[in-house]
C-alpha cells in the first residue's frame, strides 16, 4: 500500500474533522475546509474518517463488551453521553420554533 500521508497527519485531520463536527453538526464544508488547510485531497479524508470511525467503533464495542457489568461507565462514552444530551436539547428547541410556526402559518391559511 503506497502510503503518501503519514499516520500523524491522518489522525490530526480525523481529530480535525471531529472537534468540527462536535462544534457544528450541520456544517457541510468540513472536509473541504480541512482537506485545503493540510493540503490533502478531499476524498483521502473522507476515506481516512470513514476508516477511523469504523475502528472506533469496534473499539467502543470490544469496550462496551468488557463493561457491560461495570457500575462506572467509561470516561468517552459519559463525554459523548453529554454531547448527545446537548444536541437532542438544541433538536428540541429547533422543534418546538418549527411547532409555533406551524401554527402561525397553519392560522393564516384558515382566515
């Protein structure tokens, strides 16, 4: 395998790519962004993220396996407990706005 980035530079990009998703989930110019800072291409990351992502996952459940019985959940896994419980709580309020809209718009229709 023809290895043109070096293993450091794939996990500084991966962890990149993370720290932005955390920060704005919706953002779709992410890869492009950080491929044009590195100066990587584009789909290597995408590659890259796919690759690490896939790892971590069986990561987490070979850990998920070991503390099935633990009363203490590990430290990852609370963090990013509290990462989902901020985005359902944002999912939340962007749902009750689109609610009232409805009904706003709901009302004008009717008259």
């Amino acid at each position: 395998m023809n290895k043109r980035y070096s293993d450091e530079l794939r996990e500084r990009a991966v962890a990149l790519v993370d720290e932005r998703r955390i920060r704005n989930p919706r953002d779709r110019t992410i890869f492009r962004v950080i491929a044009d800072e590195l100066a990587v291409g584009e789909q290597s990351l995408r590659l890259w993220v796919k690759q690490f992502d896939k790892a971590r996952v069986g990561a987490s459940e070979k850990k998920r396996k070991l503390h099935t019985h633990s009363d203490q959940p590990p430290e990852h896994v609370e963090a990013e407990l509290e990462i989902l419980r901020k985005k359902i709580e944002k999912l939340q309020a962007e749902n009750d706005v689109l609610k009232r809209a409805f009904v706003v718009f709901s009302s004008e229709w009717s008259e």
